[in-house]
C-alpha cells in the first residue's frame, strides 16, 4: 500500500516536471524572437512559434495563391535540401526579397519518426543595415579617395607655385633694381622680351643703338638670364686699348712674343672659357682684330700672340656698337665676313626721342635712385618739367636724362625739382654748332640779307632755349635792348613759353 502510494506520488511528481518541461519548453518557443518549425519528412510541418507563424502567415489559408504560400513552400524546399544533405551548423540563404540564417537540429519523437527542429532567423533588415553602412562606407571611401586626389593635386600645383616662385624670385635676384631696363613704351617692352627670349641661347648677339641708349645694360640682362650666369662675365672695350695690347689681352701671347713678353700669358678668352664676353665699341677694331675675331666666333679657337697652334674655347660673345657696321662694311673699313658672324642676332635699341613714353617712367626711377643716392626727400615733380623733359630730345639718350636727373636731384632745394634745377647735357660738336651748320647749309643763292636774319633768328632760338626760355637772361647775355628783342620775337615768330 505503501509502496503503491510511494510510485503513485513518483508518478505524480513526473507528470509535474514533464508538464513544467513543456510549459518552459512552451514559453520559451512562443518568446524568442527567432523563427522555430518541427518539419516532418522534410515535406510537412508540424509546429510554426507564433514569430515563423508571423512570417510565414496563416497556415488556415493554405489554399490561396498568396505570397505567404510561396513562401512557404520555398522554405519547405531549402529544409528538404538541408536535410537530404544532413547540414549541420548555421547558413544562410535568400528566400524572395528575405535573407535567412537557419539552423537544423534533430527531434527525437515517437516512433522514430524523421523530425526536424528548423531554427531560423529573418537577416532581411539587418543585411540591409549592414549594406547601407557598407554603402555608407563605400560613399565615404569614394568621397575620401576624392579628398585625397583632390589634396594630391593641391600638393602638386603648391609645389609648381613654389618652383614658379623660386625661379621668380631667382629672376628678380637676377635683375637688380639697379640694372632693371625702364620703360614701357611698346618698343621697350618688345626689346625686353627679345633680350629674355635669346638669353638662353649662346648665339653671338650684337647690340646696335646710338650712345647712351642702354647698350651695357642690355649686354648685362642677357648674361644674367643666361645659363652662363654663374660663369665669368669679362667687359673690354675695344677702343681705349691699343691694337697690340688688345690682341694679346685677348688671345694671350707665346713666350718672347714681342719685347717684354718673358713669360707665356693667357689671354681673355681662355681665361673665361664657359663664360661670356662683352666686346664693347667693336666698330673700333682693327682689320688684324676682325681677322682674329672672325675665327673665335667661326671655329671656336684662338691663337696665342706669338704661338701658331689652335686652343679650343667656348666663350659666348656679345658685342656692341653706337656706329653703323653694314655702312662701314660698305666703306670697306669692316670685314662682311664678321659682320655677318656677330649680327645673327641683332638688338637694336631705339632712341630716347623715338620713345618718348618711357621719359616719364626713367625719370621717376632716376629721381628714387637719386633720391636714396643723396638722401632727399624729393616727391614733387610739376608737369611743367615733366613737359619739359618730354619736349627735350635726348641725343645723350638715357645717359643724359639720367645726367639731368641727378644733377636736378642734387641740387633741389626743397622736395621738388624746379626749372633753376634743370641742366641739359651740351652735346660737343652737335648743339653749339647746330646754328652755324644750318646757316652754312642755307648759303647758296640767297640774299646777305636773308642770310643774316636766318642766322639772327637761329641765334635768339639757341640763346633761349639754352636758357629754358628766359628772356631777361637772354637780353643780358646778348646786350640788346628789351624791346627791340620782343621785335625780333615777333618778327621771327619765336615764342619763349615753347623753349622752356
Ligand atoms: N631702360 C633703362 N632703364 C634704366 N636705366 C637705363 C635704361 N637704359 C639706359 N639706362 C642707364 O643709362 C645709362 C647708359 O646706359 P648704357 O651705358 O648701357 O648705354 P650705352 O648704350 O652702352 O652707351 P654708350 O654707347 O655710350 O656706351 C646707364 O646708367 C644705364 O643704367
Ligand atoms: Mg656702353
């Protein structure tokens, strides 16, 4: 009795655990999230939790067409296949528009039935999290790959406006405000780029132009932007020395060459071979120069004073002349043969009065140099000089202005430039006998009389205008009475204000 009541209350308690399994086994089915089936066969299913209820949908109306059966089954399908290939583990799969993971584990029923536990869980939104994220990525790394190109190229064009800036820099090192060519009358500027366009080359460069127009200065800009610049630069100047002394400075000379020539020299152009020579005034060279020069410039070597053998030299030759070389080939006092050798490129400056835009640009560079030269504080200048300067015909070109200018600067008393202040250069044999010339040009038949007035007439102009226009100077200086000048004036149709 005992024991019966003992197993009844065995058996009771059983019942109570199995029934607490079921009940856990229960809530914990209905709770989770994930998507749990019993499949039977691989072809029914025999237990859907309320979450793979949800998803698949009502099994009650299995009969419709609707998207729910197609679903599932297309689910029945892949457990069938899961099964026969007997997976184990966790996959994933596609199942219309959804991303599935699943999982497939065995069921232990009755009557060794073919159960399944099928476990599966909906990725659909997490995928399409995890690809928006990755497309968040892929945009960002787009857009950073961008940034970076962008910043490379930045990199790039810093480092061109850098080189761009050293060599501008370098350029304006090469360039001195002292030797800056002023200027910007088109002749000017046309001159400016030629000099910069044939710097580079080493082609022989002759500099034509009258004295004063800027021959050095040029001679100078082409060896700084040369690739010579760095090499020695020698300047002779064909005229002041003799013709012998010339030759062997320039060529050198063997021992016992001429008397004093104890020892062998070499000369100019073996001295600075990879640099440049200036060879300044070379219409003064002597037809034994010319030959000795046609062969530097056509052969590249020299001989040495007293020697007979060839030396090889590379100098780059830039010459120049105030003087009219094919007119003096013409004459015969040139060689054609070096002509044509130093003109293959061919600079000729204009002068002052055929560019008379740049007067006002050279003499405000000339009034800051002399300004600092001699520490004062000009910065007027009044038209009427500027007038003046500009109507000047400059035959001294811009070595006058400059003269005028400091001369001008030197002697202002406050901090402007007056007419007390301006003195032009007197050019010799060309001004003070400029009168007389033109007389003398107009002598053949005409009247003494006509003669006489002409030359009165050209005497009161140059005593004015030397004297800036002031009649009371030119009355004093000429010993006439004051009206009688005011006649001649009138008479010769001069007026003073003009001269100033
Ligand atoms: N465009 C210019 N800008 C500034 N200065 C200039 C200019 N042209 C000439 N000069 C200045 O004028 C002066 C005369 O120039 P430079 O000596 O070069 O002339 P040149 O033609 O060689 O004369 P010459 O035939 O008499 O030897 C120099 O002081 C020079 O610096
Ligand atoms: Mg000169």
């Amino acid at each position: 009795m005992e024991s019966q009541t003992q197993s009844r209350s065995i058996m009771k308690g059983t019942i109570q655990d199995a029934e607490r399994l079921i009940s856990n086994q229960k809530s914990l089915l209905e709770s989770i999230p994930e998507m749990v089936l019993l499949v039977k066969n691989g072809d029914s299913i025999e237990y859907m939790n309320p979450s793979a209820k949800r998803f698949l949908g009502d099994l009650t109306h299995i009969n419709d067409e609707s998207e729910r059966q197609v679903r599932l089954s297309e689910l029945l399908r892949i457990v069938a296949q899961a099964i026969r290939e007997d997976k184990v583990g966790t996959f994933e799969t596609t199942l219309g528009q959804f991303h599935l993971e699943y999982t497939l584990a065995p069921f232990f029923g009755y009557n060794n039935e073919a159960l399944y536990w099928f476990f599966i869980r909906d990725l659909t939104e997490s995928k399409r999290q995890f690809e928006e994220i990755s497309l968040f990525h892929t945009s960002i790394e787009t857009i950073l790959s961008h940034k970076i190109s962008e910043l490379k190229e930045s990199e790039r064009m810093r480092q061109k406006l850098a080189t761009e800036l050293n060599s501008l820099k370098e350029h304006l090192k090469e360039q001195p405000a002292e030797g800056k060519m002023v200027g910007s009358s088109r002749a000017l500027s046309e001159l400016r780029d030629m000099v910069f366009q044939v710097a580079k080359s080493d082609a022989t460069i002759l500099i034509t132009g009258e004295s004063g127009t800027g021959k050095e200065l040029v001679a100078n800009l082409i060896r700084e932007s040369s690739n010579r610049n760095n090499k020695p630069f020698l300047k002779i100047n064909c005229n002041t020395i003799s013709d012998s002394l010339l030759e062997s400075d320039l060529f050198g000379h063997e021992k016992g060459a001429f008397t004093g020539a104890d020892s062998k020299r070499k000369g100019k152009f073996e001295v600075v071979d990879g640099g440049t020579i200036f060879l300044d005034e070379i219409g003064d060279v002597s037809p034994r120069m010319q030959a000795a020069l046609l062969r530097v410039l056509q052969d590249g070597d020299i001989i040495r004073v007293g020697g007979n053998t060839p030396i090889k030299v590379d100098v780059r030759v830039i010459a120049a002349t105030n003087q009219e070389l094919s007119a003096m080939v013409q004459q015969g006092s040139f060689r054609l043969d070096l002509f044509y050798r130093l003109n293959i490129i061919n600079i000729s400056i204009p002068p002052l009065r055929e560019r008379k835009e740049d007067i006002i640009d050279l003499t405000t560079h000339f009034i800051r140099k002399y300004r600092l030269a001699f520490k004062k504080d000009i910065n007027f200048l009044p038209q009427s000089i500027l007038d003046r300067l500009v109507r000047h015909d400059w035959p001294g070109n811009v070595r006058e202005l400059e003269n005028v200018i400091q001369r001008a600067v030197l002697m202002a008393k406050n901090n402007v430039i007056t007419e007390n202040e301006l003195f032009f250069d007197t050019q010799p044999g060309e001004k003070n006998q400029a009168p007389h010339k033109s007389f003398l040009q107009r002598i053949d038949g005409r009247t003494l009389k006509t003669m006489v007035s002409d030359f009165e007439k050209d005497i009161i102009l140059y005593a004015l205008e030397k004297n800036h226009g002031n009649v009371p100077l030119t009355v004093k200086q000429l010993d006439i009475g004051k009206t009688a000048f005011y006649d001649k004036m009138k008479r010769y149709s001069i007026s003073p204000k003009e001269l100033k």
